[in-house]
C-alpha cells in the first residue's frame, strides 16, 4: 500500500522546510545516514531491558547496536557510564528524578522565566507537580545569579541541583554549581540538551567531571534523531537504567538508537568541529548585528549557539513578532525575557538560533544579510514584508538542505 496522502503531506513539509529559514535554536537538519537508520527494519524490534538481559528474545544483534551507541556515547563525552535508551530530554530527566529523589523532595533549578526548561519543575509539568522544586533566577544583565543559587541551596537543602537551561546564551559554571552542591550534600544534574554539540566538539566546557548526572537530547547541535540520553557515574549506572526501564518506558526505539549512534560518530569527526565552530561564529555575529542596529541582545552577547532579542522598546511581544517572521518565511520562536512580565504565552522576546543555518551552510556574511531582514521586518512590517519574504526565499535556494537534494554538509 502507498498512503497518497500522508506522502502528498510529508512532500508538502519538505518543500516547506526548503523554503524557509529556521532559526529555532532546538532544531537542525540530520544527515542522510542518521534519516536511513531511522526509517529501517530496527523499528521491529521489541528490546525491552538492557543488552544482554533483555525481556524478548532474539535481540542478538539489537545488543550489538546498543552496546556500540553506548560506547561511542561514553567516549564522545568521556563518561563512565550511559544510557541512550530515554525517547526525549523530558524523560532523561523524569528517569533521573525518580532514580534520586521521592515525591515532594526540594530540588534546586533555573526558573522557566528565566530560561529554564519545563522539566525543571514547571508547575504545568509533572517536574513541577511531583517535586518541590525552587528555582534561582538571573540578575538584571541576565546572567545566572551564583550568590542566588547559594543562597537558595543553603536555605532548602534540596537533595538535587539542577543547572542547564532551554535560553541561556553563557557558558554555565559548572565547577562553581558542584561546590554549591557538595556543600549542602546535595546531588548535581546538568542537563546540558542545547550545548551537547558545543560540549562534543570539545568548544565549550563539559559538565561531565562536576555532575553525578548529565542528560540532553540528541536533536538539537549534535544534528541527530529526535531522543534523550543519559551521562551518569559508574556507581549510579545500574540505578539509572531501573529508572528508565522498568521505570518510566516500556521497549525502547532501536531504529531511534541506531540513529544516535550514527550521530555520536558524526560527532567525532574534524568535520563536526568546524561546523560547530562555525554555529558559533554565526550566533555571535548575529548577537553583534543585532545590537548594531539597536535591539537589545540579553546578557549583551552569546557565548554559544543562542541568544534572546528583547522587543519590549519595540512595542512588540514575542508571539507576535514571531508570527510575522512566519508570515517572511523565517522561523523563530517566543521567548520571555529575565524576569519577562508578560508570561510564557506572549514572551517579550524571542530566542534565535544558529545550528540549523549553519547545517546549511551559513556564513557569517549570510547571517549578516539574515539580520538586516529581520531589522526590517521590525521596522517596517507592513513595507518591507514582500520585499523581505522574497529575499528569504533566495537565501533558503542559496542555502539547500543538503540531505535532501545535496550531500550533506560534512559529505
């Protein structure tokens, strides 16, 4: 059977993705080797447990492909142990709650307002329902608050700390959150799901020597499939893998492992380096472009692959503003500002991303060219939007995605 119309849609999102520029700072493009182990005869196979103590026969082979994940996993990060078997970042960090902590314990975490993630205990999240959480906030620059966090850890003694974050564009203290940790006998998770590619190629801090637990997902900049993994001590590995399963998953996606484990290769390459390299040098022009032309840039800058516009001198809220970058063909998405007034639903600002560009082949000439359209699109919306939305279009023909119609950027 051919099913028409779900490759009549399918064919519809990828011209869509070909056409438009996305600088949604949690996506990015795969390459052709990662979207054929997904789309493969692993997805069969029911492998519920671990490699060689599984609750299905005949997963000779399924342990092979999981044990190599994990071994490419625990040498890219230089880890003692790991689990890659989590669907999403969400339930990396829902198997590291319920391994370490009981119902309505104190956890310690980066507000969502502030660039924390739901999982860090959103009162709209099970994190938030299950679990105490209280959260540190940021300054009035925008920087984490460390005298905050002590402060806070000192007053709830909570049994974990949790640092890492959905929109924060500076390199994490991590050596700094660990002391604050030891010294209120607390556990220390990093989840560290937008900086893995950074932290991969060895151009950003690893949390990896001051965290008990580390978790991220695989999609964002290490260019893999959509799913979570699981850095953790040796001594906590056989905890860990409980939580995840019987824990809170049943069987896990093997076509989806395999693919990680395509990713984690990819991410050993000097080919990987230099594009992260380049995701760099891209956020950072962009960041600087931008305050040029007087917007205002949280924290003032980026030191990794993001950073937040604040539009609140532009009359503008984040919801609005990305449904008019929609509207020219660019994708970002709405972002609340330190301390944002507004809430999570308008947001006062918006985050911008460079992996997904870069996987393009963006430079920071083009990023320049993307910035002065956006400028544009703030400016002068209503004049500038047929203008802006065709030379949107160029760029995206200018820059194919490459496992599409192209070899892939690192081909």
């Amino acid at each position: 059977m051919i099913d028409e119309e779900i490759f009549r849609l399918m064919e519809e999102e990828r011209e869509h993705q070909n056409k438009t520029l996305s600088l949604i700072a949690s996506e990015n493009y795969t390459s052709e080797s990662v979207m054929h182990a997904l789309g493969s005869v692993l997805t069969n196979k029911y492998a519920e447990g671990v490699p060689e103590l599984r609750y299905y026969k005949g997963c000779k082979v399924i342990d092979k492909i999981e044990n190599l994940a994990l071994e490419r996993l625990t040498r890219l990060f230089d880890a003692e142990a790991g689990n890659v078997q989590p669907h999403s970042g969400t339930q990396a960090n829902m198997a590291i709650y319920f391994a370490v902590l009981n119902p309505k314990d104190y956890v310690l975490s980066l507000s969502t307002v502030n660039g924390g993630h739901l999982s860090h205990g959103s009162l709209i999240n099970f994190s938030g329902e299950l679990y105490n959480f209280v959260h540190y906030g940021v300054d009035e620059n925008g920087f984490i608050d460390y005298e905050n966090v002590e402060y806070l850890a000192k007053k709830y003694r909570p049994k974990l700390i949790v640092c890492g974050a959905s929109s924060y564009s500076r390199i994490i203290d991590f050596e700094r959150f660990k002391k604050i940790a030891e010294s209120v006998d607390a556990l220390l998770m990093v989840d560290m799901a937008h900086i893995a590619g950074l932290v991969a190629a060895e151009l950003h801090p690893s949390p990896v020597p001051f965290a008990d637990f580390v978790t991220s997902t695989t999609q964002k900049t290490l260019r893999g499939p959509r799913g979570g993994f699981i850095l953790c001590q040796k001594k906590y590995e056989r905890i860990i893998n409980k939580a995840v399963f019987p824990g809170i998953q049943g069987g896990p996606l093997m076509n989806v492992i395999a693919a990680k484990a395509v990713c984690f290769a990819e991410a050993m390459t000097s080919e990987f380096k230099s594009y992260i390299s380049q995701v760099l040098k891209n956020a950072k022009e962009m960041a600087e472009k931008f305050s040029e032309l007087k917007f205002d840039v949280v924290t003032g800058g980026t030191e990794n692959h993001s950073f937040v516009l604040d539009l609140t001198k532009f009359e503008l809220d984040g919801e609005q503003f990305s449904r008019m970058l929609e509207e020219v063909g660019i994708n970002v998405s709405k972002q609340t500002v330190p301390n944002d007034k507004l809430g999570w639903k308008q947001a006062s600002g918006v985050r911008i991303g460079t992996p997904a560009i870069t996987t393009r082949g963006f430079d920071t000439d083009a990023c320049d060219k993307l910035v002065d359209l956006i400028n544009l699109v703030v400016r002068d919306f209503d004049g500038s939007k047929e203008y802006v939305k065709s030379e949107v279009a160029k760029l995206a023909s200018q820059f194919p995605i490459y496992n599409y119609n192209n070899k892939h950027v690192d081909d």
